[in-house]
C-alpha cells in the first residue's frame, strides 16, 4: 500500500450502506487490552476474506487508535468498530472518557519513543478524522482504508 497523505477532517466518520459487513467490540481501556483489539481485528478481517496487506494495515490503524484511547482519555471501555463495503473499510475507535483535545499528529523529535501514531494512520489511511461522541466527553476516531476491487 502506498503511503499518501491523507485527507484528514474533523467530521463524523462516512456512513457505510445497509448491506456493510459490520462488527464491534468493547475492551478495557488498558495497555494489556490493546493486543486483544489486534487479535479480534486480524480475526474478524480474515474471516470477511480480507487481503491480507488491508489487513495488516487495518492492525496497525487499530492498535494506534486503541492506544492513544487507553494512554490519552480516561476512559474505562474502548469501542471498536469495523465495517466493510466493496471498496471500503471504516475502522472507528470510541473511547467514553474526557481527552483534553481532538487528537492529531504531531512531530515526534527522533529520541522520543511515543507520538508518531497519528502520523502513521495518516500516511496508511485513505481518510481520517475524529468527533465528540456527545456523550460524556468521549470521541470517536476513525480511519478508511481501500478496498480493491475484485
């Protein structure tokens, strides 16, 4: 997959159709939870007979999201949700806690060992953003990755 830069808004995620291959799970917000997110991700998206390089690449966007939600909000449950089209695959990471800000990328200096994630979903990613829920300060953010055509 080609990195591109990727067109970033801070809207709502895209509503995939009715027929949408749909799924989603809520974890503990801990690091011991992000592994778990990985495994259901990688499981889910083989049995939708997903390539296996949007799979990897949907692994990666979700351990990112999952993490910056377990070390930047206070949340207790992340919610992740996939949904799948024909030429689309809408990742979406909801935390219930209260972050200070609406995530974006920063420059991470080449010595520091966190803030490079957003920058990688950006550069994986087809489109992403990030909303309040409305809900009690939660957000959710989200990323597209491609889908080829059969």
């Amino acid at each position: 997959m080609a990195l591109t830069d990727a067109a970033t808004t801070g809207g709502l995620p895209p509503v995939l159709d009715a027929a949408a291959r749909r799924t989603a799970f809520v974890l503990p917000a801990v690091r011991a939870a992000v592994g778990e997110a990985r495994h259901r991700v990688q499981q889910q998206l083989q049995e939708w007979s997903i390539a296996s390089d949007i799979c990897d690449t949907a692994v990666l966007v979700v351990s990112e999201l999952f993490t910056n939600g377990v070390i930047h909000t206070g949340s207790r449950t992340i919610t992740c949700d996939l949904g799948a089209t024909p030429n689309q695959l809408l990742i979406q990471v909801t935390d219930d806690g209260t972050g200070q800000s609406t995530p974006s990328p920063r420059r991470a200096r080449p010595q520091d060992v966190e803030g490079r994630g957003l920058m990688l979903v950006r550069a994986v990613s087809q489109r992403w953003g990030a909303s309040p829920t409305g809900a009690g300060g939660g957000q959710v953010v989200w990323a597209t990755l491609p889908l080829a055509q059969a």
